[in-house]
C-alpha cells in the first residue's frame, strides 16, 4: 500500500508536476480538492447544478491556467483558491436572474423538479443555511475556507491577508457560536 505524501507542499509539487504535463499530478490534485471545492461553492450558491458547474468550471480553469502559476510566488493551495474565490465573484457578476415568464409552458414543464432529495437532509440544509445566514460576512467566509474547504490558518492567512493568531480567535469565536445556536435551535 502506497502512502500519500501529506506535507504542506504536496499541493504545490503536484502543481508543478502538472505544469510540465503530467495527467497523473493533475489527477491527483482533482482528486484532493474536488469535494472541497464543491462543498465551499454549494455552501456559497445553495445550488447543488450551480456548485457542480462552478466546479466543474475551476477544474477546466486550473488546466487552462497552470502554466500561469509561478511557485517561487507562492504556494499553489493559495493561489488556486485565490482563482475559485475569484470565479465564485465572477458568476454573482454576471448572473441575471431570467423571469419564468418568458417561458413557454411546455420548457417550464421539462425543468420541473421530478426527485424530491430525502426530507431531512433538506431540513439540515435548511438549518446550517439558516445559521450562516447569523454570520458577519467574515465570519462566514473563514466558516467556510477553515471548515468547508478544509484549508490551513496558515493558507487561509496568506489567502486574506490577516494574522493566523488574529483567524483563531475570530474561529473560536465562530465555534462558540455554532454552538450556541444549535444548542438552543434543537
């Protein structure tokens, strides 16, 4: 059995390993940060087709874009959740909403919804979006880089510019509101 390489740079020499045209890198670096991705994008749109087509969108960013990736610059974690954050901005940019109206019935018929998702697991989305919604902006985005992409303070530091002694504080302060809310929301 193969063991991964965990150290903090293992991201980077997969980058690198891209950059120079190795699929299997490339792979790899999906494989790493494709759940995160689309966790960190479904918790921002509450979409589950706009998470998968933003991701989806990241991935084929990222092979348009390696080559622009400079690791003597900096560490890839940072720089490719850099381009997601800017992609997330990107799609509230341009998103316009299209009134139902303007549909024939019959295309309105063919986008109707024929799978309802299981009850409780839209009832837990419904509360976690109801407590994030409790979140300053701030709180909410190092909500979201710490626990939902899993990111280091160290990378979530660098990514916005802020001391990781002042992101733990502020992520202590985030627990012990989730904690609050969920013990007298139960």
């Amino acid at each position: 059995m193969e063991l991964k390489d965990i150290t903090p740079d293992r991201l980077t020499g997969l980058a690198v390993r891209m950059k120079k045209g190795d699929r299997r890198a490339a792979a790899e670096l999906y494989d790493e940060l494709a759940s995160k991705v689309y966790g960190f994008l479904f918790t921002r749109t509450s979409n589950k087709e706009v998470a998968e087509d933003l991701s989806q969108d990241v991935f084929l960013k990222l092979v348009e874009k390696i080559d622009g990736y400079d690791p003597k610059r900096g560490r890839f974690v940072i720089w490719f959740w850099q381009m997601v954050r800017n992609m997330l901005i990107d799609y509230y940019r341009e998103k316009k909403a299209i009134p139902f109206s303007t549909f024939e019935d019959e295309t309105v018929a063919m986008m109707a919804v024929t799978e309802m998702p299981e009850l409780d697991s839209k009832l837990e989305h419904a509360k976690i979006k109801e407590f994030l919604v409790t979140l300053s902006k701030e709180e909410r985005e190092l909500f979201e880089l710490r626990y939902v992409a899993d990111m280091s303070y160290k990378e979530i530091s660098s990514l916005l510019s802020k001391s990781e002694g002042a992101l733990r504080v502020a992520t202590v302060r985030v627990k012990a509101k989730v904690r609050d809310h969920f013990k007298n929301n139960v």
